[in-house]
C-alpha cells in the first residue's frame, strides 16, 4: 500500500512538473503573441499614416492640375501676358509631374507595407493556431 502512495505520488509530482513547462511554453507563446500584435498594430499604423499622405499628394495634383487648366485658359485669352503664364504653367506642370512621382512612390511604399502586415498577419495568424491547438 506504501509502495502505491509512493508511486502515485511520483506519478502526481511528474504531472505537476509537466504542467508547469507546459504553463511556462504558453506564457511565453503568450508574450509573442502580444508582440506581434503590437508589431501589427504599428505597421497598421504606419500603413494608415502613409494612406493620408497618399491622400495628401492626390489632393494637391488635383489642386494642381486645377491650376494648370485655369492657367491655360487665361494663356487663350490674354496674349500680353503669355511669357509670364506660360512660365507658370511649366511650373505648376513640373510640381505636377513631381508628385505624381512622389505620390507612386508612396504608392508604392505603401504597397510594401501592406505586404509586410499581410505577412505579419499570416504568421500571426499562425501564432495563434498554433496556441490554440
């Protein structure tokens, strides 16, 4: 009867050791979790900062391109001062052709970022059904 207690309680001190590594595995599978999602939550951050910049840099080329059409319409109309609109409007066109530049640029930036929170996200996602399995 001893001998039985004795190897229930080695079997009950083996599940209590097993039970705290496991313990251990998911706090810290917990941990990286949280960091990725704060990782997430940063690249999202950062994708939504670069959207309004986007949205900026559309707004003024169209704020521009506005520009340039009044410019010509005044360069029609008056022939006194063509030199001097004429200028203009080679300005507010290279301006134009900067940020439409600047803005595939951006574009593009952004589209590396949405990649980058894809993939984060996959291997979140990942994380997670792991955890839960």
């Amino acid at each position: 009867m001893r001998k039985d207690l004795d190897a229930c309680n080695f079997e009950l001190q083996k599940l209590k050791e097993e039970r705290a590594r496991d313990q251990e595995e998911i706090d810290r599978l917990r941990d990286l979790n949280s960091f990725k999602e704060r990782e997430n939550t940063e690249s999202d951050q950062r994708i939504k900062s670069l959207d309004y910049e986007l949205f900026k840099a559309q707004e003024r080329a169209n704020e521009l391109s506005q520009q340039a059409e009044a410019r010509e319409f005044d360069l029609r109309r008056t022939t006194e001062a063509y030199e001097c609109a004429h200028a203009d409007l080679l300005r507010a066109r290279d301006e134009q052709s900067r940020l439409q530049g600047e803005q595939s640029n951006l574009q593009r930036t952004m589209e590396l970022r949405v990649q980058e929170k894809g993939e984060l996200t996959r291997k979140s996602e990942g994380e997670q059904a792991r955890n839960r399995d």
